[in-house]
C-alpha cells in the first residue's frame, strides 16, 4: 500500500501559478527519496504541501493510512508531530545553545510554555544529547548556535528534527547553500538517521551526484508534473535532458 501515498496533489496559487499538476506517487517506509528538478519546478512546494504548511488545491495526501489533506485544525497539529522538516535555512535561535536549539525540537510534546521557561525534563535533555551524538556535535552542545558553521548549523537543524521523533522527515534543499565538502557531511547524517534510525525520508536536491550516491529512489518534477519516478542510476544523459531541458549540463559535488 505505501507508508506514504501522494494522490492527484495539485497546487494553484492565487496568481494563476500551476505549481503542481495532478502529481502522484508513493513512498514506501524506510526510503530515502530523492525528489529532483528546475528550481519554480514544484519541490518546495510538494514537500509543504505533505505537512499542510501549503494547503493543497486538490488531491490527497495519505501517511500511513491517514488522509492529512482531511483533517481538521487540531487533528492536523497531532499528525504533524510525525512529520519532521529540515529547511534549506536553519532557523535557528543564534542567541540560544546547540542544545536548546534541539530540545525545541519536543516543542510538540511538551508545550509552548514548558520551553519558553526552559523546563526541559532530564529525559527530553538525554534525547536531544543522543541527537546531537547522531550528528557528530554532542561537544559542541553548550556552544551558542550563532558561533557554528553553516554546516554545523544545518546538523542541528537535522538533530532538532529528530527530537521531534518523526515517522516522515522532509527536507527541503537542505545542501543548498553549502560548499561541496560540508554537503556531503550533511548528507552522510541524513542518511545515518535513514539507515540507522529507520527515517523515512523525502529530500528535495539539485545535484544528480548526491541523489546517486545517498538516494534509494528518485522522482523528478517538471512543470508541476511528475516527470521520472525509478532509480537514481536509471537516470541517463537522455533523461537528465528531459528533466533539465536539451541545453543543460550536469554539474556534481564530488
């Protein structure tokens, strides 16, 4: 049946823009998908569309059996608990600790006011500790955020992601604005949390040599459709042309 079902999802915006068309696959649990296209081809919003952070026009969006596109404020705020998101931006407190910064991360769980007051149960501190070790930065906890690289940064992002405990983690384009080396750190935690944690995990990304080497599947948006779903590897320099357009050329992180 799929851990994850996208049926029909389509998306117009209010100017007219068609941002997605009619778009469907599905996502087995424990993948590690890849989704790949022009930036404006639909990625940013599909992964928004799966959390509801963008209200789909039509279609629907099943997680593991639940109809996300049916249900109502409240019940969408507890099913949102399962939906991790790590952004291409860190949105990090700069002012706050690395371990702060992650503890937010149980926000769902334990209350809006419990963490403004810092009142953290010793079993939420040993969790976030646990995260921080999955992403190599366990001694940097006390730092200030605002003190890390920019690669260190997104590691926290992923780390307060996984504090939350979701069953879905989405994360949208987050190598983007990172240099080559730091990419690949990211992406070897990524897949950690897929290959150790059981993550199931749905990744926009522009480079086709990191959806090869970290990916178990692809789809490729073009347009707002769907234009390839298969295998990294089964993607050619014909298909990379259909995808990207006869003139591109394909540019990798090594």
């Amino acid at each position: 049946m799929g851990f994850l079902k996208v049926e029909g999802l389509t998306k117009v915006y209010d100017n007219g823009v068609v941002a997605l068309d009619n778009v469907s696959f599905t996502v087995e649990r424990g993948e590690f998908l890849g989704v790949i296209g022009l930036s404006g081809s639909g990625k940013s919003t599909l992964l928004r569309c799966v959390n509801r952070l963008v209200e789909p026009s039509s279609g629907r969006v099943i997680l593991d059996g639940i109809d996300v596109t049916a249900l109502d404020v409240p019940s969408l705020r507890a099913e949102r608990r399962r939906i991790g998101m790590v952004f291409q931006h860190f949105n990090l407190v700069k002012r706050k600790s690395v371990l702060v910064n992650v503890l937010t991360g149980s926000l769902a769980r334990q209350g809006t006011i419990a963490s403004v007051l810092g009142s953290f149960s010793a079993e939420d501190r040993a969790k976030a500790m646990q995260c921080l070790e999955i992403v190599g930065l366990a001694d940097r906890a006390r730092v200030r955020a605002s003190e890390l690289s920019g690669g260190q940064q997104q590691r926290v992002a992923i780390a307060r992601s996984l504090m939350q405990g979701p069953d879905l983690l989405l994360a949208d384009e987050p190598v983007a604005s990172l240099d080559p080396a730091t990419s690949h750190s990211v992406m070897d935690h990524l897949e950690r949390a897929n290959k150790e944690l059981g993550q199931t995990i749905l990744c926009n990304l522009h480079f086709l040599s990191l959806v090869r080497r970290y990916t178990t599947r692809v789809i490729a948006l073009k347009g707002g459709e769907l234009a390839f779903e298969g295998r990294p590897e089964e993607i050619d320099e014909d298909w990379f042309k259909r995808i990207y357009g006869e003139q591109a050329r394909e540019v990798g992180i090594e």
